[in-house]
C-alpha cells in the first residue's frame, strides 16, 4: 500500500503527531524523550508564538491506518517580508522509511510553494529555540547533549536522498572529562561558600 501524506486535523491526530517518534525510538537507548506536554503545546501555538508569525501545518504520513512519519511546515511571514525573501521551513520530522521521508518532504515542498516560498529549509527549531534544529551527522553512540537535536543515522541518508544539503552552519558539542580529585584550594573556595552563604551541591 502507498505511504498517503494527510493534513493533520483534530486531537486524535495531534496525539498521533505527538506520540510516533516513540515507535521510532523505542529500542534506543541513548534518545532522550520529550515531555508529550511540552511538544503538545509547541504544536497547538498554546506555547509557542512563532506559529503566529505566518501559515503553518501538520503532516503524517500512513501506511493504511499505520503512522509511519511526521512532520511540521511553517513560514515565517514578518522574517521574510524583512529579509526580502521567500523562505519556508520544516521542522519535527520523523520517518520509519525513506519512502514516507519523501513523501513529507515532497508534501512540504507543495505546500510551501503553494503559498510563494522558493526555498525550503530545515529541519529547524519548532519555537525558534535550540531544540531540533538541524540532524545529528555524528555521536550517535551516546545521549545528545542537552538541546541538541538527535536522530538515527539513516535520516542523513533521507536527505541526501531527497537532495536536501547542509547549508555549512555546522554545530559541535564538546565533552569534558571531570576530573576525578579537586585541587586544595578549590575545595577551600567550595566549603567557604557553603559556611558562608550555606550552597550546597545535590545530586
């Protein structure tokens, strides 16, 4: 059966929206799942004020009754008209397959063009944030650093495939080894600020 891209309408569907990168992730052990809430509000505009800047829609695509991807596209209306420009965006996107990660792309691309953007760009932030911008291209042996975006491996092949290119704005995230022991006088700083101040450190 074809993958068929809908536009999402209603709670049922927002849910669906919502709750399918856990069918994608669910033998990761390293993805770090957002609060349903969280992604809940960003959607819907309850929390989000980036939707109010211009025209945006939600995407799934179906096997039969089966979600199988998902994905946002949005256009930032005063953005453009400030930048003299026609640029629209995807953002969320989550695939099992390559065919319905051409499927959402290709329904974005549609949908962007319909309403004048030349260019489609993404993934980007849902909220103009930190958070799911761009795709992780290495690192995928242990958890993202926080903010970060993560996804499986093979979606840099979906892009390639559906010949999206990075745009060169490449962003790194280093790790620090914590030193085992403390020097004398950090520790003396350390327990003069708990005396002192009363700081403590939790767990």
């Amino acid at each position: 059966m074809p993958i068929i891209v809908r536009e999402v309408s209603g709670r049922r569907d927002i849910r669906r929206f919502v709750d399918f990168p856990w069918s994608i992730y669910k033998d990761d052990p390293n993805w770090v799942p957002p609060l349903k809430s969280e992604i809940w509000a960003t959607v819907t505009g309850e929390d989000n004020p980036l939707l109010s800047l211009g025209p945006h829609a939600l995407f799934i695509a179906l096997d039969g009754d089966v979600v199988k991807g998902r994905v946002m596209a949005c256009i930032d209306e005063e953005l453009n008209a400030a930048r003299d420009r026609g640029w629209g965006y995807f953002t969320l996107f989550e695939a099992a397959n390559i065919e319905a990660a051409a499927a959402l792309l290709e329904t974005c691309e549609n949908w962007l063009g319909v309403r004048g953007c030349r260019v489609c760009r993404g993934p980007v932030s849902p909220d103009n944030g930190d958070d799911y911008r761009g795709m992780l291209v290495e690192g995928f042996d242990s958890p993202p650093v926080f903010m970060d975006s993560y996804n499986p491996p093979e979606y840099m092949d979906y892009m390639d495939i559906c010949g999206y290119r990075g745009d060169g704005d490449d962003r790194l995230a280093y790790y620090y080894e914590v030193p085992k022991t403390v020097s004398d006088k950090l520790e003396s700083v350390v327990r003069y600020a708990q005396d002192r101040w009363g700081y403590r450190v939790d767990k």
